[in-house]
C-alpha cells in the first residue's frame, strides 16, 4: 500500500510510523541516561501517590513510542482540516 501525502509517494507508511515511534523513544532514552536523578531527588519530600521506581521507566517508553507513532502519522497524512 502506498500513500500520497500531497508531496511525495510513501511506499510503505507502517515503515515510516515505527522508524519516527523508534526515533523518539531512542531519543527519549538517550536524555534519560544522560541526566539521572541525584541525591537531591531522593531527598525531596514526595507524594503518597508517585508511582514506584521500577514503574518508571516503561511507561515513559511506551509514551515515546505511541508519540513517534502518532507523529509519523501526522506527517504521512495531515491533521484535521477543520474541527
């Protein structure tokens, strides 16, 4: 299946969708690694409702791939022309 897009022909669009969903959460990840928290985090007072440590990290996983997904969407077939 192939889409035209207004600009170009995009032969496979699932193939778009998962590199853009892959780039994100990639990207995502590299930022995580990058900046962990410090002993002032551990120090602040928390919530009772903050989720545990473990819970962390595949659910920011799964948002930044269901956010590449939908950009890459967005990007092989528009936004809404009106609401």
């Amino acid at each position: 299946m192939s889409v035209y897009n207004g600009q170009r022909q995009v032969a496979n669009p699932g193939v778009v969708c998962a590199i853009a969903a892959v780039g994100v959460a990639g990207i995502g990840a590299m930022i995580g690694l990058n900046f962990t928290p410090d002993a002032w985090f551990e120090a602040l007072r928390k919530p009772f409702f903050q989720p545990p440590d473990w819970l962390f990290s595949p659910v920011w996983t799964v948002l930044y791939l269901m956010i590449g997904w939908v950009g890459g969407r967005k990007y092989l077939y528009g936004g809404a022309q009106k609401l």
